[in-house]
C-alpha cells in the first residue's frame, strides 16, 4: 500500500488559540512546503473579522 501524500491539519486563530472555531487543510507530507507551518489569513465568525490562523496538531481520536 503507498504512503500518503498529504496529512489534514487544523487551524485555529492565531490570537485565541483555545476559540471554538477552526478550520482543516490538507497539507504535503513530503517536499519542502511539508517542513513549513501553515499560516492562512481567514474569516473567524466568533469575531466577525479576518485573522491570522495558524496550523496546530488534530487532537487525539477518543475510543
């Protein structure tokens, strides 16, 4: 079986990390865009502004 091309990521603000908002992107697992983190300026509803949201690791599966 081959290896992945991409891992999913989440984005959260920059300024509030712990928000109830995020979003997820796909992102490479190899070249040299895989060693950068991700940093994307999107729509936040909570605040109903433009920010900064930078990539964070998805949190642990519960069983």
């Amino acid at each position: 079986m081959a290896k992945k091309s991409s891992i999913k990521v989440r984005l959260v603000p920059e300024a509030k990390p712990d928000s109830s908002f995020f979003y997820y992107a796909k992102k490479p697992t190899k070249g040299e865009k895989a060693k950068v983190k991700l940093k994307v300026k999107k729509y936040n509803p909570s605040t109903r502004k433009h920010e900064f949201f930078v990539e964070k690791k998805l949190p642990p599966h519960s069983k």
